[in-house]
C-alpha cells in the first residue's frame, strides 16, 4: 500500500494499457507484483484502475485526518510565534536560487493572540463587529514613485512595512497574504478588522501602488480612539514606511508621492462625522483630497478656531502646472531646460478652506477680493464710510485691503465670526490677504490701519450683527459676505434687509457675492440648489428702498465655475457710474486711488490693481446668459423675456438711398430758397408694411449714444464761446459762428434723441440715419411708429437681467404700430420714446 501511494503514477503508467483493456479483479499477489516491477501478463494479475482510485483516496484521507493531530505540526506553529515580528511574514531569502518564484504559493500567517498583547492593542475576542455602524468608509490610494527597487522586491521587508503601518495608524491586522512574482516584484493583501490594505510593487520602475480601506465596524470605544486620521496622518505613516530610497541605487525618477482620498457607501452622514468638515463632495474633497493626479499636496494648516470653526490651508502641484515668470526668475530657467515644462519647479498654489469649503486660493485671490470690492466702490461716487459683514466665510481681510486702496475712505468697520482667523492664523499662513505694504499712507498689516476696526459676534447670529445700532453711521458700502448666513438666522429676511438699505447713505450700496454663477441649464431658480438665493432676490425686489439690483460674474476667482456677485442701489444714479465707458473707468482708477511704493528698494513700483481695470468693469456690465435664462423661468414669466431678440418672423424694412429698388421708402425733402438748408423732410413706404414689421433697424443699430455729461460739456462749451464774443473793427462780433454750430447740434440732439429706459444710466441715443428724417407729430392717432418694446406705465422692475442685457436694443428698435399701406407717410409721434404705451 505504502509502495502505491508513494509512486501510484509509474505503477499506472507500466500497466494502463492493460487495466483499460480487460478490468478485473486485484490479486493477492500485488504485493510481489509492485516488488518485482512485473507487469501484469508476466505475473497473472489484472487490476481494476476504479478499484485502486477509491482505495488510494480512502488511504489519503485517513493519512490527512491524522497528520492534522501529530505533535510535529504543533511545534512549527509554537515556533512561529516565539518572534512577534517574524510571525507576521515569510521572508524569501531562504529560496534556494533554483526556485522557480511563479509556482511558490506564500501560507497566509496568522496574527497571534501573543502579537496582540505585545502590540498594546485589545484582545480580539473583544472587538465585534458593531451591526448599526454606518455602510460607509474611507478609502486612501498612495502611488510612491523613486523607491529603491531591492526594498520593493523583498517580500519580508514589505510585509514589514505592511505590519508596521497597521500598528501605528492605530488598525487591526488580522492576516495578511504576501506573493513573490517572477521576474520581480511584489503582491500582498492584508486583512484588517476594519476592512483591508493591498499593493503590487514594480522595481525596476521604482514604483508602488498601494489602497488602505477602512470601515468603522468595531464597538470598542478605545480601540476607535487609537485609529488615526487617514489624511494627513495615515499618508505620512505610509511615506516613511514604503519611502525607502538607497543613494547607492538611484530610482529612475525622484521620491514622489501621489494619493486621493474618497469616502465610499451610501450613508453621508458617516463622512460628516469626520471633525464635520471631510464632507463627500466638499470644496476640500474635490480640490485635495480626491484627485489623485496631483504632483505635490502638502497640509500647511489645519486646526479648530475658538469659534469652533476647522480651517485648514494646503499646498499643491497640479501635474499639469508649469514654472510661472517668477519661477524662471528664481530658478534661472532658460530655453530649453526640460524643467519648463514639468511641475517639478512650479511653486506650489496655496488654497485656504474654511469648514471644508473654499476659504480662498492665494493665486487667485487678489482676482476674487477685487471682483468684490472694487465694482462697488467705483459703483459710488467718493465712498468714505465701508462696513463689512464677513460673516463665516471669512473673506474679509482681503476686502479690507481692496477699501483701503481707496483715498476716499474714513472708515472700515469689519465684522467676523473669530479673531483668531482674522489676526493670527491669516497673517501667518495667508499673509497676501492682510498686506498692505505697497500702498502708501497705509499700515503694512491692513488689519491694523488705523482707518480699520474689527468687530466680532463669535457667540451670536450673523442676523443678531444688522442692527441700526451698529449702523448708526450711514455707510457709502456695505459688503455682506455670507448672505446664507442671514437667511439661516432669521425668519425676518425683509426687515433684516431694511435696516441694511436704511443703513446706506441716499446713493450708498450693497454688495452680495452670490456663489456660482447663473447656468442656461439650471431649473426654476426656487427650485434648484439656489432657492436661498432667489428668496434673498425677491426680498429685495419687494423692498420699496431699492432701485436697482446689477448681477456679474467673473471666471478668475479660483472656483472651478464662475463667481456670481450682486450689486444693490439705493439710488438709481449708480447705473450711471456702472455703465461708464471703460476709460472712464480707468481715470477714476488713476484719480481715485493710493500711490504704491516697492517692497524693497531694488524693485518696481507694484501695479495698485492687478486685475481690475475700465475692461474689466465694461463686462461685468451686461449679465451673462445664465441669470437672464433662470430668471425667465420665474412663474409668472416676467413680460420682457418676450424680447429678448428680435421677431425673426416679422418683416424687416430698410431705406437705401443708393438703391431704390431694394428699398421699402422713399424719401421728399423740401429745401429753404437758397437751397442751402434742409427745411422739412417727409418718409413714405413704398410696399406695404404689416404691423409689427421693424422699421429701418440697421440705421437705428447706428444711433449715437451720448451721456449726460457729454451733452452738458456742449452746453459749456456754448456759455463759453457766447460769453468771449468780441466786436471786429468794422463792429460785426468775432466768434458766434462756432458757438451757434455746437447750439445747432444740440438743437439736433434734442430733437431727434431720447434718454435711455433705464433710470439712472444718464444716456442718451440720437437717431443719425433715416428715421432723422422721418416727421415728428404730437398726434398720437397720426402717428404709425411704436418702439419695439413697449413703454410701460408701470414701474420697470429693480432686478430685471433681460433689461440690463437688452438696454440697447430696448433703447433704439422701432416697429409698425399698424399695418402701412403703399404711399403712406411714415409718421412718429414727438413723445414715442417716453410716454407710456401700455399699462
């Protein structure tokens, strides 16, 4: 028997032929068959293959059954245990070089009772599973790069380092599995009462890809508190335990480290419960901590203010970032260096969260604070009182910097939720917000300008701060930064608002930023994710003290969508001021700001503004798409998203004078005897014109728009030249000749312009084509012109993106007012473009 189990093969082979051919019965004399290495024929003896298949696998069993209980196999297992460390893993050294790596299968080896005491952490028998604990959990991913590649082909010193992570980020290792593969490298997967760790190595490459998957399953208390954070703490306890490098054995690229971090399950709950901040879709976990293609991410800051606020400030490395023109300067880059274009000299980008939200990014932030500030200061006339309402948010410290530029100013009085953020933790780790070096006349710290006094409300509402008591001086602009956190506090929405418009000076302003931008695809904005916006809209549009509400946005700010802001007057006038040409704009700019001066001798002067310009405000002054799209889906729909273009369907009629055949008028001028003036000119059709049909809109697309200062340096202009009229010597006067020429203009621009439909923009348009020619009447029944959109008698509404988008066009488009025949005279009535059409 023993002969059969231990060579049954060679027996098989000798005699298959036989045992298939003729079955039969097995012979007493096998014994002496197997001893003689007979065959069959040559003993007598026929064997039946099914027979000694059974008898083998019955022999085999009860062989198994009572190796399981030998003496022999209890000492190996006491023997691996005698060492904690090395009953953890298998070291490979032991191959003999012969061995063939890709058919050595590695035992799974147990964790040890024993193990467990000597690590300090509680028995096992006492860690149960926890049946409510949320399905949920953490899953980190680390790409190592530059590692020496001896360290990654040694299965003993990675299981090492395996272990030795579980232990200090405060895990369970329960087993582990680790495979040597041929012709190099490394597969192990250890399994944690949590859940799970797993790599694969690539040494010649240099390289490791390693998951840690954890689960919050246990009900020991002790044990949950010993498990560290897994960012940053668990990723650092990684880099030093798989980080090994050898100078002697340089790595095909240098030491980098690669990691994102994701919260997995269907539970959201169990990812808030992570110091409340490490939310599933947070700012900080789409911007740090899921992207794992990332070059550097380094935690600067990260901590809970007195306020109970989790601040936390990175730095990072896009793998996609380049050096910028300072970092070519440092470096001493030039052309051709393959440096230029790898992140590898990139200085890092500092971004600040706030609650795991975006507190703000430091390359963008001087483009964000500006967006905020300098639109509403410009918006008034000399601001000199500011306040403003940071709020939670925390954005404050880098708008007082954009109000100190202002030489206007007398006062700032800025609100926060914590000082701690304000004075210790921004000057510190954010400092450009907070300097104001550059700028003469003011403090090198801007929160310590004597025109600067910070206030805060750490224990009370946002809403508890909007009292008229702390606005009892009239304030030119008041920034409120959190606008959620007031409708979050009070369920008096419109009389906090009041008291911020009676707060303002006759022409002061508000400025909300309003977060991301208005979309073409978004829904009914009160109903969609921006519902708390569009009640602060509403509540403003209800509230009598506010003529005007300007929507912009700008794309700059740091976010991954733009940045939407309003704008709120107290007096329509503003329009003026945000419709201003763009140089105008960058006069005031000249005019109204501080001077700067270097940091240090040896360098330039700084630009005082380094993204705001006269451009810049021309376009935040025609709302985008977006908001005029989500506003048009208000219930009922407002009656101006009715023209927001032109009828495509309606007949277009143009004068050519050039042309008659193309055109559908004509023209009858009457001269004066000598023939040098134009005394009357009449229009008449020359096809029939059906209501509705748009008259002459390419000549009126080319109307001259003027503002009210123009038209009063005309009127100057004209005092000035009457009033140095001299005599000649033969005693005609000298000099009236050109002063009636600017009077016969203005007599033209008054005659044949109208103001703009929006109260307070102060423009003008003058009609310089065909429709100069039309006839004026002050009968209204004669008259067979209308402006496009009709003229209402009911107030225009204060928020309205359609007009402020459409301005122009509401301004200069005229239409049949009823069907025109054939020869019939065009007529329009004196008073079309002001006198109200329609209820």
């Amino acid at each position: 028997v023993v002969n059969i189990a231990c060579n049954p093969f060679r027996l098989i082979q000798q005699h298959i032929h036989f045992v298939w051919q003729r079955p039969s019965i097995l012979s007493k004399e096998l014994g002496t068959m197997v001893a003689e290495q007979r065959s069959p024929k040559e003993s007598g003896i026929e064997v039946d293959l099914r027979w000694y298949v059974t008898g083998l696998s019955v022999i085999m069993a009860c062989s198994f059954m009572a190796g399981l209980q030998s003496p022999l196999v209890h000492h190996i297992e006491s023997s691996l245990s005698e060492n904690t460390e090395e009953s953890y893993h298998s070291d490979s050294s032991a191959m003999p070089p012969s061995a063939d790596r890709s058919k050595i299968v590695r035992d799974a080896f147990l964790v040890s009772e024993e193990d467990v005491a000597k690590a300090g952490a509680p028995d096992i028998a006492t860690i149960k599973f926890d049946p409510t604990a949320a399905a949920a959990g953490e899953h980190l991913l680390v790409d190592i790069e530059g590692i020496e590649a001896d360290f990654l082909d040694s299965e003993s010193r990675l299981a090492q380092a395996m272990v030795t992570t579980t232990k200090e980020a405060g895990l369970e290792m329960l087993s582990y599995h680790c495979h040597s593969l041929e012709p190099k490298g490394v597969s192990c997967v250890g399994v944690l009462l949590e859940s799970h760790m797993s790599f694969h190595t690539w040494p010649d490459e240099g390289v490791i890809t390693l998951d840690l998957y954890v689960t919050t399953v246990s009900t020991n208390k002790e044990q949950q508190a010993k498990q560290k954070a897994l960012v940053p703490d668990v990723v650092d306890i990684i880099k030093q335990q798989f980080g090994v490098t050898n100078p002697d054995q340089p790595a095909p690229r240098p030491l980098n480290t690669r990691w994102s971090h994701e919260f997995r399950g269907f539970d959201p709950s169990a990812a808030q419960e992570n110091d409340g901040i490490h939310l599933a879709g947070s700012d900080l976990a789409l911007w740090i901590l899921s992207p794992l293609e990332m070059h550097t991410k380094n935690l600067i800051y990260s901590g809970w203010t007195q306020s109970n606020q989790r601040v936390d400030i990175w730095d990072m490395v896009e793998v996609t970032d380049t050096p910028s023109k300072q970092d070519i300067i440092k470096y001493g880059l030039t052309e051709g260096d393959p440096r230029l274009l790898t992140p590898e000299l990139a200085t890092p980008a500092r971004v600040a969260f706030l609650n795991g939200h975006v507190l703000s990014d430091m390359d963008s932030e001087s483009i964000l604070s500006e967006s905020i500030a300098q639109p509403a200061m410009f918006a008034h006339k000399g601001p000199e009182q500011v306040t403003i309402l940071a709020g939670p948010v925390g954005l404050g410290s880098g708008v007082i910097r954009e109000v100190l530029k202002h030489q206007t100013i007398t006062g700032v009085t800025a609100w926060h939720t914590n000082a701690e953020l304000v004075e210790e933790i921004v000057p510190k780790h954010l400092g450009i917000m907070d300097d104001c070096t550059v700028l003469k006349g003011r403090a090198d710290q801007c929160s310590k300008d004597p025109l600067v006094s910070l206030k805060y409300y750490e224990e009370q509402p946002f809403s508890s701060i909007i009292t008229p008591e702390n606005l009892s001086t009239p304030q030119d602009v008041i920034f409120v930064l959190d606008f959620e956190s007031i409708l979050k506090t009070t369920d008096k929405v419109s009389e906090t608002l009041s008291v911020l418009m009676d707060g303002l000076t006759d022409e002061g302003v508000l400025l909300f930023p309003v977060g991301t931008a208005a979309a073409i695809h978004d829904p009914r904005a009160d109903l969609g994710v921006h519902a708390k916006r569009e009640e602060l809209f509403k509540s403003l549009e209800g509230l009598d003290s506010v003529a005007a509400m300007l929507v912009y946005e700008e794309a700059h700010t740091g976010n991954l969508e733009p940045e939407g802001f309003l704008l709120v007057c107290k007096d329509a006038s503003c329009r003026q001021r945000w419709y201003a040409r763009s140089d105008q704009v960058e006069y005031q700019i000249y005019e109204r700001l501080v001077r700067t001066q270097p940091k240090e001798p040896d360098q330039e002067k700084p630009l005082v503004l380094s993204y705001f310009d006269g451009t810049t405000q021309r376009s935040y002054q025609w709302p985008k798409k977006g908001w005029e799209t989500v506003y048009c889906r208000r219930e009922p729909t407002p009656w101006e998203c009715a023209y927001t273009h032109l009828n495509q369907h309606a007949e277009f009629h143009e004068l050519d004078l050039e042309d008659e055949s193309e055109s559908s008028f004509r023209v009858e001028t009457t001269m004066s005897e000598d023939g040098k003036e134009l005394e009357e000119s009449r229009v008449f059709a020359t096809t029939d014109i059906p209501k509705g049909s748009y008259i002459m809109a390419e000549h009126l697309a080319s109307s001259l728009m003027l503002t009210e200062r123009n038209l009063e340096g005309l009127n100057n202009n004209t005092k000035l030249a009457t009033a140095g009229v001299e005599e000649s010597e033969d005693g005609e006067s000298k000099g009236p000749a050109r002063a009636t020429i600017i009077e016969d203009l203005l007599d033209f621009f008054d005659h044949h312009g109208h103001p703009s439909i929006m109260e307070g923009s102060e423009q003008h348009y003058v009609e310089v084509g065909g429709t100069a020619l039309i006839r004026r009447t002050d009968n209204v029944k004669e008259s067979n012109l209308e402006p496009w959109v009709p003229r209402r008698r009911s107030p225009k509404p204060t928020y309205s993106p359609v007009y402020e988008r459409h301005r122009m066009s509401f301004d200069v488009f005229i239409v049949a007012s009823r069907d025109i025949e054939e020869g019939e005279e065009i007529v329009m009535h004196e008073d079309m473009w002001t006198a109200p059409s329609v209820e």
